[in-house]
C-alpha cells in the first residue's frame, strides 16, 4: 500500500472540531476514497488493503474481540 493512501485520506479531514453527523459523513467519504484509490470494487475489503497502511497490524484472534485498540503509535485491527 502506498503512504500516500493515508495522506489522502488525512487531507479530507478539517483541521476543526467535528460534530457527531459530520463526522458519520466523513468517515462515509473517507471509506468510499479507500476504495477508489485501492481499486476496490466488490463489498468486502480485502485484508491485504488494511495491512498494507502504514503502522497498521492485521491479527487473526480467536475468539473475536469486538474492536482494535493501540500499541503504542500502532493500530492493531482484531479479526478471525
């Protein structure tokens, strides 16, 4: 995955506090960028695309846990 991807991604965001709803719409249009950048077409992500950002791990746990969390400047995505 490119660097550029997340600098991309960053660079929709405003540099201001956001609201709940703007927010949701943010994150709906970052979402629909990822996939246009990654030339993703097809309703699931493929898992390569999230391992390939930068400082982002992919761990298969069992059982699931419900969320991600940090490692120090790491974001660990939890799955199965």
């Amino acid at each position: 995955m490119r660097p550029e991807v997340i600098t991309r991604l960053r660079d929709i965001v405003p540099q201001r506090p956001l609201g709940y709803h703007e927010a949701l719409r943010l994150a709906e249009e970052q979402a629909q960028l990822l996939l246009e950048l990654t030339d993703t077409t097809h309703p699931a992500v493929p898992e390569r695309i999230i391992a390939g950002l930068p400082r982002i791990e992919v761990r298969r746990m069992a059982p699931f846990p419900p969320q991600g969390h940090l490692t120090g400047r790491r974001q660990v995505a939890s799955g199965h």
